[in-house]
C-alpha cells in the first residue's frame, strides 16, 4: 500500500502519541509498504515531509515545556505527501491533520485517523478536566473539524471507542492496541547501587497534572512502609517543577525524577519492584503495557475517564482514584506478599501478549484495506 501519514507532533520519543507514530510508521515500512511522513520534524529519511513549526508567541515557552513542536500548515508540502496515496492517516486533530482531511476529501483519497487526543489532555491545562461540559466541547470540537469526514476512527481502547460513539463520532471505530514491541520483556538486572534494599515503584508518564503524580506521592507518605520505598519516575512534562515541590515530603528518599530512552527505561523496568498507574485520563496506557510485558505487576486507577483500569487482573491491581490512602494499602499488600507478587508477574507476561505490535499492525493493515475496498465501490 502507499500511505501517508499526517502527524502534527512527531520528534523526542516523550509522548505516547510519538512513540504510536514512529512505531506505526516503522512496522509499516517493514512490511513493504511505501509510507510517506508529513510531520514538524526534520526529514529522517526518504518520504519525510518537513512542515513549519507553529508560532504560539507568549505561549511558546510553555508549548517548549510540554516537549514538542506542533505543526504549521504548509499546503504545498502537504500537497506533495499526498499524491499518489491510497490511503492517509491522520494521527491527531490539529491544524495540519483538519487540512489534510479537507484536501483528501476534494481528492476522494480514504482517510483513516486516530483517537490519540482525550479531552481530558486538553481542559486539565485549564483547571477544567472535571468539569462534564467543557470535555463535551473539546470532543464536539474534534468531531467537527477532523472525525466526522473520515472514513474509519482508530480507537486503542474500548472505551475511547465508546467516548467515540457517545459523542456522535459516525465513522465506523477499529479498536486497536497501540502495540507493544517486542524489545519490552522479561529481563531482571541488579538494582542500581544504593538502591539495593529499596522496594522500587515505577510510573512512566508524561509530566502534567491529569497523569496524578502527586496522588502517588501522598500514598507513598501514608504507606507503612514510606523508608523502604524508592519512587522512579520515568518521563518529560511541564509538571515536572510541580513534582519536584511535592516529592520534598517523602525526604530522605526523595522520587528519582527522569526521562529514559527505551533502552535504559526497559533496563529501569526490569529492575524494579511495582509499577503504579495513577492517571485520572487515559486513552490506553502503553506504559504500563510496556511494564507487564517485562513482568512488572501494575496497581492502577480506577478513573472512570481511564482505559488502563482494564488491564487490572484482581482486586489488588486496582485502587479508589480519589483515595491515596486505598492505592498506599495496595502498594502495602504486595510488598508483604512477595510469593503472590511472583505469581502475578507470570500472569502479567503471559497476559500482555494480546498487545504485541505485530497484531496490532495486523488490525491496522486490515482498518486500512477496508476504507480502500469501500472508497472503490
């Protein structure tokens, strides 16, 4: 197939959206297919399409903070990525995918895009994420621009496809993982010197507030065993300054606050005791895929607006996301079962197969050939 693929943010691997592009793009050049990229980064290779980066005057400083660049339109570039496609893909509902779906529709070309946006990502800037109202404009607001011209929505999670439906988005949905590769897997190493008798507890997420790294923090002070306890957070954010502030109450064994490249942070996985999900918003949680992949056993929130509390296998995987004090007994129960936590972590391998990237390109391939074979009849 030639495919185009639209993606209004692509560069350091600090997202999860980033991390699902280049991981799309490259499985799909694997098997033979001819990709082209349109994207703000620099051109990596044969078929990247350089765009502008926008210009958000006073708010660039907090847009650099966030860690990315962001899209700005250039019509001739995009012009030239799209001829010849048989398909395009938009990732993300910005400026450069809503022109792109505009110019695929005057050209007849299918078009598929991704549900990679919650608008809990985008009203918790504002202080708004609770607030039912101002998500329902964010997701009316995507729909009108971007979802209800395409062809089929790929949704990684039943229940951004059901967000999806709820909200009147009309395309059919194709729940499809995000996709895990296989370099995440069981690899245990030595604990980092000093570390050694520390119950190491790992979250991997971006720095921003609806990710709820202060709720693990404050369970980790209320826990009875918060001088055994080491905190890694692995990640980027605007947050992080927030963070550092709060972790000062957990002294002398302030949180390890850092970003790892995939190479190091399967490395961190692999050596630490417990990984915890605290996110209130979350359209899949491909972190924590990557973690019980290597056999790291999760405790996870139980957010009503978070697709990760699917992956919660007992009682104990799961904890109240408005209570700290719940997710510290957690936490306190598998530090004093340490035989049912080697079991689970078995579990948790074999369970986190269903993600392999393999399948999941698969299912894309699949999402892909369809909107293909329709757009012919």
């Amino acid at each position: 197939m030639r495919i185009t693929i639209v993606c209004d943010v692509l560069g350091e691997e600090n997202n999860g959206t980033t991390i699902t592009a280049k991981r799309l793009i490259n499985s799909l050049k694997e098997r033979g297919h001819y990709v082209k990229v349109i994207s703000p980064n620099k051109a990596e290779a044969d078929g990247y399409y350089e765009v502008p980066t926008m210009n958000f005057g006073i708010f660039n400083k907090y847009v650099s903070k966030n860690g990315v660049k962001i899209a700005k339109v250039d019509k001739n570039v995009l012009t030239t990525a799209l001829e010849g496609a048989e398909v395009v893909h938009i990732m993300l509902p910005f400026s450069l995918g809503r022109t792109a779906i505009k110019m695929c529709v005057k050209k007849g070309i299918p078009v598929t895009a991704g549900m990679h946006t919650q608008a809990e990502n985008v009203t918790s800037h504002f202080f708004l994420k609770n607030i039912k109202f101002a998500n329902d404009l964010v997701y009316a607001g995507m729909r009108h621009v971007l979802y209800r011209y395409v062809d089929a929505i790929h949704c990684p999670s039943n229940f951004i496809a059901h967000v999806a439906q709820n909200h009147k988005y009309k395309a059919p949905t194709y729940i499809i993982s995000n996709g895990v590769i296989p370099f995440f897997k069981p690899n245990p190493g030595p604990k980092p010197k000093g570390l050694e008798e520390r119950f190491l507890i790992l979250f991997v997420g971006r720095f921003s507030r609806e990710k709820r790294h202060d709720l693990l923090i404050k369970a980790v002070h209320k826990s009875k065993y918060r001088d055994k306890i080491q905190l890694i957070f692995a990640g980027a954010g605007p947050s992080k300054e927030n963070m550092v502030h709060l972790a000062k109450r957990l002294l002398p064994h302030e949180p390890i606050i850092n970003f790892y490249p995939k190479e190091e942070l399967v490395k961190v996985i692999n050596y630490c005791d417990l990984y915890v999900h605290p996110s209130d918003a979350e359209i899949e949680g491909i972190s924590c895929i990557e973690a019980i992949s290597c056999g790291l056993v999760p405790v996870i929130s139980d957010s009503p607006q978070s697709a990760t509390n699917a992956f919660a296998l007992t009682k104990n995987n799961l904890f109240d996301h408005k209570h700290p004090l719940d997710l510290a007994h957690k936490i306190d129960f598998w530090i004093e079962n340490p035989e049912l936590k080697a079991k689970a972590s078995i579990k948790y391998i074999e369970y986190s197969k269903r993600f392999a990237i393999a399948g999941a390109i698969d299912k894309m391939e699949g999402m892909f050939n369809d909107v293909i074979a329709k757009k012919k009849k």
